[in-house]
C-alpha cells in the first residue's frame, strides 16, 4: 500500500509538472512589489500559492484535453500510458482551480477573487480551446499577465495600475514561448526561432528602460541589470541553438530554457520596482528549479 502510494504521488507530480511551479510565485511577487506590496503580509503570501494552485490546475487540464494527442506524440504522459485517468486529472484541475480562486478571495477580497477568476477563465479556454496560432498564444500569455496582475490585489485595485508593465513584458515572453513550443515534437521554422530570440532580446531591453525609470535606487538598477543579464543568458543561447537547427529536441530544450528564464525575469522586474532584495530572492530559486526540472519535465 505505501509504495502503491508513493507511485500514485509520483504520477500526480508528473501530472501537474510540479516542479515548474518554481516558475510561478515570482509573478504575483513581481506584480506586489510594483504595486508597492499593497496589504496585509498574509495576504501577500497567499498570492502565490493560490497561483501555484491554478497553474498545477493547467497542467493538470491540459493533459486531459490533449490525452488523444498524447496518446501518439508521448505516450509516457500519466493519462495516455494508462497511470491516471482522464477523469481523475480533470477532478484535479477543477479542485485546484476552486482552491486557487478560494485562496485569492481570503488574501485580497473581491478585487482579488475577479482577478483569479479572469485567470482561471483564461486557464481553461486556453486548454480546452484551440492552442495553435496567435490566439493560442495569447491567451496563454493573458494567464501569465494575470498572474503578475493578481499579486498587485492584495489590498485592492489601486496597485493594479502600477502591475500592467512588470504584466506586459512577462505576457510579452510567455506568447513568444508559447509559440516557440509548437515545435517540441516535430520542430518549427528557422523564422520561429528566430522570432522568438528577437522577442527576448526586445523584453530585456523593455526591462532595462522599465527600471530607469521606476528603480528608486543604484542597488535596484544594479540588480536588475544583473537579472535581465541572467534573463538572456538563460533564455537566448537556448533560442539561438534553435535557430540554427530547430528540430524537435533543440526546440524542447529551448522551450525549457523559456519556462526557467522566467525566474530572473521576475526577480528583474521586482528590483526595478525597488524590491531588490526580494528580486535576487526570487531568482535564487532558479537552481532548485533547473535541478528539479531535470527530474520531471516542465513540457
């Protein structure tokens, strides 16, 4: 029965990518940190891991919807090779998902209990709606704005203004991601590639600007170079692999690399709002991530 149980949590690991939930909470904390961490410190806290439980929701969803797909292109997914059922996975999207929007309403109110809701409308239309194509890719990075949105709620909407940039420039490198992925199994075009390198390039530099202008001193300036320097190191060596040969595995890789840069992109994006310490935080857990990943895929 303990072993039993052990694989059973190990299967549900694998089903909701748990580890690429690394990846997450620096959205909401990017998002307080712009907003001038409105609120109480619980509900601050809170953010984050209501936004771990509607991203684990996504993954969790997007298996069930794509189990078909699954079934030919990866087969060694939970669902298709037989390990969890299609019905299973779906309770724990719907479960996760009550309990992510449970969570934002107890941390920020009404404000924040519409945001996530808005995210988990997006969540769920993108899985179970048409991925392809730029619609695809844009509803994706709608979750990811969210996300950054949701963190600015804590005490309200007056912060939620100050979020839309620090929220635009992580849409801005989910959708190219996003798109970036469509390749992982059969490969893309040189131009996708390409495209998306030119896109990490633009949001570092929209970082850098962002910070001149917001960074209320040297040490939040200082910090946020040195991240958005991590940022493009993490993320454009990948792509431009990609570039010069986008076959499937080269892409996946790259895409992998797309999903850990978020981490410093994060901890940038907190420093120029004058949060360094909380930056360089955020992208101290980007080892722990690189090494957990390695284990279960973040794809």
């Amino acid at each position: 029965m303990g072993l039993r149980l052990v694989t059973r949590l190990r299967d549900l690991v694998e089903l909701v990518r748990a580890p690429a939930a690394l990846t997450v909470p620096g959205d909401s904390l990017a998002g307080a940190a712009s907003a001038g961490w409105p609120g109480s410190a619980r509900g601050v806290a809170l953010l984050p891991v209501a936004s771990t439980c509607l991203y684990w929701a996504g993954m969790a969803l997007n298996d069930y919807a794509d189990r078909e797909q699954d079934a030919v292109e990866r087969p060694e997914r939970p669902i298709p090779s037989g390990r969890i059922t299609a019905r299973t996975a779906l309770g724990v999207a719907a479960g996760l998902t009550a309990a992510g929007v449970g969570l934002a309403a107890a941390a920020g109110g009404r404000t924040a209990a519409v945001t996530a809701g808005a995210l988990a409308a997006a969540v769920w239309a993108y899985d179970l709606g048409p991925k392809t194509g730029a619609l695809g890719a844009a509803t994706m990075a709608s979750t990811r704005a969210l996300d950054v949105v949701l963190g600015a709620t804590a005490g309200g909407g007056a912060g939620v203004r100050r979020s839309l940039v620090p929220a635009a420039l992580v849409a801005g490198h989910t959708a190219s991601i996003t798109s970036l992925s469509r390749g992982e199994v059969h490969g893309t075009s040189t131009a996708s590639a390409r495209g998306s390198a030119v896109a990490t390039a633009a949001v570092a530099a929209a970082v850098g600007l962002h910070s001149l202008r917001t960074s209320p001193n040297r040490a939040s300036g200082v910090v946020t170079a040195a991240l958005s320097g991590l940022y493009v190191t993490t993320v454009l060596a990948a792509q431009l692999k990609a570039v010069r040969s986008p076959d499937g595995p080269t892409v996946r890789r790259a895409t992998g690399a797309g999903i850990r840069g978020l981490v410093p992109l994060q901890g940038a994006l907190a420093a120029a709002a004058g949060s360094p310490a909380v930056g360089l935080g955020v992208a101290a857990s980007a080892p722990v991530g690189r090494w957990a990943m390695k284990m279960v895929s973040p794809t």
